[in-house]
C-alpha cells in the first residue's frame, strides 16, 4: 500500500496556523541560507494527499507550489470546484484514508506526502503515517489549529535525528512506529 510521509512546521505550542488558517508567523522569521530539507524529500514524493483547509491555503499563493499530483481529501468538494488551470494538476477524492492508499497504490503511488493538520491526524490514527519531519518554529501563537489531536491509543515515535539551524528552528524526524497504531 501507499506510504504516507509527513513534512510539516509547527509553533513551539503545537499550532500549524492561526485560528484563521494565516501562516503569517512561518513567512516572518529570517531563515536565509539555510535548507530545511524540503527538496530532498520532495524529491521522494509521488504524490500529496492534502486536506481541504491547506488546499485553499494553496489556493491564496500566486503561483501553484506543487509539481506532483494532488489529491484533495473533502466531502464537500467535488471535481467541479477545481479551476481549469488546475484540473490536471489536482482531483479531489471522497474516500476514506485506507481506501485512498489502497487506490493510491493501485494508480502507481509509492509514497504520499500527507498534508494539513486534520488529515495528518486522521491518518495517524488509521495507521498510514510512515514517518514525519517536524519542523518547529521558536514563537508561541496561544492558538490556532493543532498539528496533532485525539489518538484512540498511544502512538509510539521512534525519534530518528534532530537539527538545529541558526534560525531557531528545531527539525526532527520520527518513524511512526504502525505496529501498534
Ligand atoms: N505549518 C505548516 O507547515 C502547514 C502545512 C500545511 C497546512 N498548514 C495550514 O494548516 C491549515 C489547514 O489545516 P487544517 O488542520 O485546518 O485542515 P486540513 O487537514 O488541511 O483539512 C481538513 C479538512 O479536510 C477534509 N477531510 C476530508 N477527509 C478528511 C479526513 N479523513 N480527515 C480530516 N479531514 C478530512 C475536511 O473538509 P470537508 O469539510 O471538505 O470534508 C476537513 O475539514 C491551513 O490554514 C494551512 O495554512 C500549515
């Protein structure tokens, strides 16, 4: 089955935007020069599964940022929602995560870059998520939306490295240990 893979930025609370969705608080600290990774693991990606939210999150940047197929996952967003520019670029899918990944894997997806903080979760829980790169961001917001919510059990993380850049921010990847998810 498709792998799902995780490459995100959090504050140091927990949150991967406002209540209102901004990322306002990622763009504003000065990070030249520095490589978080994030074309590294593009480069293994096949394709990204994104929940609705950070779909119209994509939406408001002026040029489209992603050169792999993406799949949105929504129940109230159908195929006629996608603008024409996009319409070979996006789908939008009503499917439930295992069964996505099963169709996935059935379309000659290896590996998805899961996206957003709600599918991130939902994933986890069903056990999809292979590995995670956090990112965290030295700034407190107080609120906003969470990158992790409820499990219905523990889910254990085998903790695989951690950087520092001179930035402030903090990089650690995690294996999802699914074995027990
Ligand atoms: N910090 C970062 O690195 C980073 C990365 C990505 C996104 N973001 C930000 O995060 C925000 C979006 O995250 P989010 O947590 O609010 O939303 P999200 O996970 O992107 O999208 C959630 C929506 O996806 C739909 N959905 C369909 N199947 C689902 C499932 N199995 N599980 C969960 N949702 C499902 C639902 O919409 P329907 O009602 O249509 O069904 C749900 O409300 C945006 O503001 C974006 O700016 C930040």
């Amino acid at each position: 089955m498709t792998t799902g893979h995780v490459f995100i930025a959090q504050s140091l609370d927990g949150y991967i935007a406002r209540p209102d969705g901004a990322i306002d608080w990622l763009m504003s600290i000065d990070t030249a020069g520095e490589d978080h990774g994030y074309h590294d693991f593009i480069s293994t990606i096949d394709c990204i599964v994104m929940g609705r939210g950070t779909f119209e999150m994509a939406l408001s940047f002026e040029l489209w940022p992603y050169d792999k197929p993406v799949i949105v996952v929504s129940s109230t967003l159908s195929s006629a929602d996608i603008a024409d520019h996009l319409r070979d670029k996006v789908r939008v899918s009503h499917a439930a995560p295992r069964d996505l990944m099963m169709e996935l894997s059935r379309d000659g997806f290896h590996r998805a870059y899961v996206d957003g903080g709600k599918v991130i979760q939902s994933f986890l829980r069903d056990g999809l998520i292979q590995d995670m790169v956090i990112t965290t961001i030295p700034v407190l917001l107080g609120a906003g939306r969470p990158l992790f919510g409820d499990v219905h059990r523990d889910i254990h993380m085998k903790h695989i490295s951690s950087r520092s850049f001179p930035s402030g921010l903090v990089q650690s990847t995690y294996n999802v240990d699914v074995t027990v998810s």
